[in-house]
C-alpha cells in the first residue's frame, strides 16, 4: 500500500490510517490519531482530516 505521499505505507493489523493535513501550511500525514503539532510549521492541532484508508 502507498500513503498520499506514493511512498511504502503499512498497516498494522489491518487499522485503518487517516490522512491529515494541516489548515496552516497544508502539511499532510498518515495516522490513525490527529498529531497535536505540525512538524513543518508548528501550529497547535489545526489538522483536518481527509479520508481513511
């Protein structure tokens, strides 16, 4: 499986992973819980979350 980004992504045992992008700077991550701070821009848990996968 491949994440947003196209690179290798894998599930452990069968979770389902959620995309999140930062409001801010448009940041995007792959996890099942919403981060509470955006490595690229520092902004304080302004994640939206996209789609499961």
């Amino acid at each position: 499986m491949k994440n947003s980004q196209g690179k290798l992504a894998f599930s452990r045992g069968g979770m389902k992973v959620a995309v999140w992008v930062c409001k801010r700077c448009g940041y995007v991550r792959d996890s099942r819980c919403k981060p509470r701070k955006c490595p690229n821009c520092g902004d304080q848990a302004e994640f939206e979350k996209q789609e499961e996968k």
